[in-house]
C-alpha cells in the first residue's frame, strides 16, 4: 500500500510513527496538503500523487509542516511550570550564560511562557536565554512571528499579561520578550549532536509519545548530549523516560512532579 511508503519516510524523518490504527488519519493529511496545493481534486487522486510525494524534498518538507505542528498553549501544564521556577529557574538565571532548551517547540508558545517567567524573575534580562527548535518551518514561522489569535490570552496568567500586546484579534508578544528567545530548525531524531553541553535545562513536553522505543532513544540521547553536566529534562507530567534509558538520567521527584537529571 502506497501510504505505508510515505509513512515509512515520515518516521525516518521525524520519529513519529503511524501505527495501523493512524494510518487514516495521515492519509487525511496528506489529502488536505495536496488539495491546498491544486495537485488532486479528491482522494481518489491520491495515489497518482505518492511517488511523486517520495522523490521531491520539498513536498516531503511541506508534508512534514502539515503532520509536526502539535496542539500547544501558553503555560500548559502551570503547576508544573511553578515547580519548575520553584526549584531551577534561580540557578539558571544565576549562570550569566544559563540556557533553556525548548525541543518540539512547534509555534513558540512554550519557549515564550519560558521567557515570560524569567523575566518575571529578572525584567534586567536582555541576552537569548531560550532556544527553540522544530523540524516545521511553518510552525517556527508563525513562532518567529510571535502573533496568536486573541483567545490564546486566555491561558496566560493576569499577572503575565503585561508581557503581551492586543492587536486587534491577535496578541502579540512584546519585544523585550522575543529578545531573549531564539528559534532554529531542529530535528531531535537527527543523528548529529543538537547542540553540545549548552543548556542547564531541556523542556521536551508531550512528544515522546509519538516516538518508537528507537527513536525515542535517540532523542534521548541528543538531548542528554545538549544538557550541561547535571543539567535536568523537563517531560510532560505523564510522560516517562522508561527503565530502558535509566542509563542516561536519573529520575527525582519534587511534590507530584517528576524531573530527570542528566548522568
């Protein structure tokens, strides 16, 4: 079946694996991406289309844009994120050259919740202390940009609020925020190293997930590699690295929250 080709290359380039019950739900995708395009009419065109899909890059580039931008929002998972603050964020802020990783980044609004809290912290700051980085480059278009329909307000906290500006139907995240956060492209299966020993702290919330046990692992790894030496990993609160990769971090927990220190 044609579709399994394309979801094969999917997986190599991004990890993300299309078992048998998501196979719908990616040749959905790839319908809506060629019909946006003018290149089918309906999905019965389809499979004309998937050799075509394989051999050029930049269709293969632009299918990865429609299937990597995950659902996000400013401050998820907030209690976490006090923790977080509670506990790290000082010494982070302390090293004139502490960095926050931001992996899976998709349309910035982790990276900028990051910056907002430091800068609740220290409104001093001026140099790039949150990195970004997604494999879309649609995703880090839209995050570059730092505009968001109005009702993504709604999840940023009152005493936040003055970190943005209302633009009409948008918010629009202030200067001295953006000023302190850096996007890249940036694919965390990816065989070469990240980044090397650069951050005090890696946030790779609701991704792994989508992972096989390999490709979970080499995330692992490349993540591991961009911490500094007892640098921590942030994961979503269900998410787990699994007995498998204890080689890599050590779990700890503070209160109900789970953190993974860099061995």
């Amino acid at each position: 079946m044609a579709i399994k080709s394309v979801r094969d290359l999917v997986y190599t380039l991004t990890g993300n694996y299309y078992s048998e019950d998501r196979l719908h739900s990616l040749k959905q995708k790839i319908v809506s991406m060629l019909k946006d395009r003018g290149e089918i009419n309906s999905e019965d065109d389809l499979n004309g289309k998937i050799s075509m899909l394989l051999k050029k890059k930049e269709l293969a580039d632009e299918l990865i844009n429609y299937i990597t931008i995950n659902e996000t929002s400013f401050f998820r998972h907030k209690e976490q994120l006090k923790v977080f603050s509670d506990n790290f964020l000082d010494d982070v802020l302390k090293n004139p050259i502490g960095k926050i990783l931001s992996a899976g980044c998709s349309t910035g609004e982790e990276p900028y919740t990051l910056a907002m809290i430091m800068l609740k912290k220290n409104p001093t700051l001026t140099t790039r202390r949150v990195v970004g980085i997604d494999i879309s480059t649609k995703a880090l278009n839209t995050a570059k940009e730092g505009k968001y329909p109005y009702r993504s307000i709604n999840y940023i906290p009152e005493e936040y609020r003055d970190f943005v500006e209302v633009d009409g139907r948008y918010i629009k995240i202030k200067e001295n925020v953006k000023s302190i956060v850096d996007f890249h492209k940036g694919n965390v299966v990816a065989n070469a190293c990240l980044f090397k020993s650069m951050f005090s702290a890696v946030f790779f919330r609701n991704v792994l997930i989508y992972f096989t046990p390999e490709k979970k692992r080499k995330a692992l790894e490349n993540l591991n590699n961009a911490l500094k030496p007892d640098g921590v990993l942030v994961l979503a609160p269900t998410e787990s690295i699994g007995q498998e990769n204890l080689d890599l971090f050590k779990p700890f927990k503070i209160g109900r929250f789970t953190f993974f220190r860099k061995k």
